[in-house]
C-alpha cells in the first residue's frame, strides 16, 4: 500500500481571503487536518467550507501524536498541517514532525502562501538580497544584544517578530548598544487595524511616543532592521 503525504499548508495571516485555492483543495482532500488551535482554525475552515476533522497538534504533544500521524500514512491516509497563521514552521510547531516523517523516508509537501517575514521585508524599502530572520528574541538584554551581536554588523537585512509590550524596548535597546538602523515595523499585516512605521530608529521611536504607543500597546509586529 503507498503511504499518506503529509501536506505543510500556509494559511492567511490576517485577512482570511488570503487562502489560495490549492490549500483549499488540500485541505478538502486530506483525512485529517493537524492544527496548533483546532478553535481558531475552525474559523478557517468554516469560511471555505472544509468539512475535514481538525485533530490537535502541537510541539508539547509531539512524542505522543507521531505514533497516531506515522499510523494514519501508513494506512495511505493523508494529512495536512497548519498553525495559526502563516506558514507552519517558521516561529510555529512542525519542525520535529517534518523532521521525524522525512528522516522515515515519508513525502513532505509544501502548499506554499502568505508568510508574515516575506510580506513585511517586500514593502519594507530595504535590502531583500541578504536577510536573516531571528523570530521572537530571548527576553532578557543581555541574551538579546549577545544575539544582536551576531547580525548586526553584517551586510544582510536582520527581520525580528516582537510583542507590543517589548517593542519599542527593542528599538531602544539597538540604538543604544550598536547603531541608529533604518527600520520598518509592519503592525497587524493584511488585518483591519494594520499599519506601519519607518525610517531611523529615533525617528521610530518619537513616532511611538507621540501616538503615546506604551501607554496602549497592542499588535503583532514584524521589525524590519538595516
């Protein structure tokens, strides 16, 4: 019998109309659909009337699901996994089941489709021929310059995921310890309240500070720096 596929699928980030139609049709077609929050995507599904069983999957549950996801593709079922939102993997569960499935010898799929990273660093006006992306920093200073150490002064483009509550901690943090970079701070992409900010750090921040922004922190950023 040939073995299930396991299908990597991008969802939207924000606005739900951001679905492509091949994930539509994975996701319609696969036996069960492996989720980070079985809630939100529910909402997903609904939308495009995927009737699929949505089973939970997260990294914490990993030792305890990959028997159940090895015996569905051997039964030549196939699945499909999704986060939240956005391409599963990058700063999401699925790594260490991508990485069991492929080391067995079983097919992995991407679907490829919206990414908060590539969205952010194609508008944000600054280098695109060399990034590195860092997802969430550590939460400390210290671990957060020993990290920024690394990057910063080398000719790529640095891309950060932070909280509203750290943001402009983070922004204070660089101009003080290394350089006034150039940034762009994509706020809620493809969302209703969606909104950016650029140019020099300090320019940045007194942006923030004039919108009394710590005072109400609120949004998911991706923090472009160069």
């Amino acid at each position: 019998m040939e073995k299930g596929k396991l299908y990597v699928v991008a969802t939207p980030i924000g606005n739900l109309s951001d679905m492509t139609l091949r994930a539509i049709e994975v996701l319609k077609s696969v036996a069960f659909v492996l989720s980070e929050d079985t809630r939100e995507s529910k909402k997903l599904l609904d939308r495009y009337e995927i009737g699929t069983q949505l089973i939970s999957y997260r990294d914490q549950n990993h030792e305890r699901m990959i028997g159940k996801v090895l015996e569905k593709l051997d039964m030549g079922l196939d699945l499909a996994l999704i986060s939240d939102a956005g391409t599963p993997l990058i700063s999401d569960p699925g790594f260490k089941l991508v990485r069991d499935l492929m080391e067995k010898g079983y097919d992995v799929v991407s679907i490829p489709g919206a990414s908060a990273v590539i969205a952010a660093l194609s508008v944000s006006g600054l280098p695109t021929d060399r990034f590195v992306f860092l997802g969430f920093l550590p939460k400390s200073d210290e671990r957060r310059k020993k990290l920024l150490e690394q990057y910063i002064n080398l000719e790529n483009t640095i891309v950060i995921y932070e909280s509203p509550q750290r943001l402009t901690r983070l922004l204070r943090l660089i101009l003080n310890e290394f350089k006034d970079m150039d940034v762009y701070l994509a706020k809620d992409m493809s969302k209703m309240r969606e909104e950016s900010f650029s140019g020099k750090i300090s320019d940045v921040l007194q942006q923030l500070q004039e919108r009394k922004f710590d005072e109400n922190p609120h949004g998911e950023f991706v923090c472009v720096f160069r």
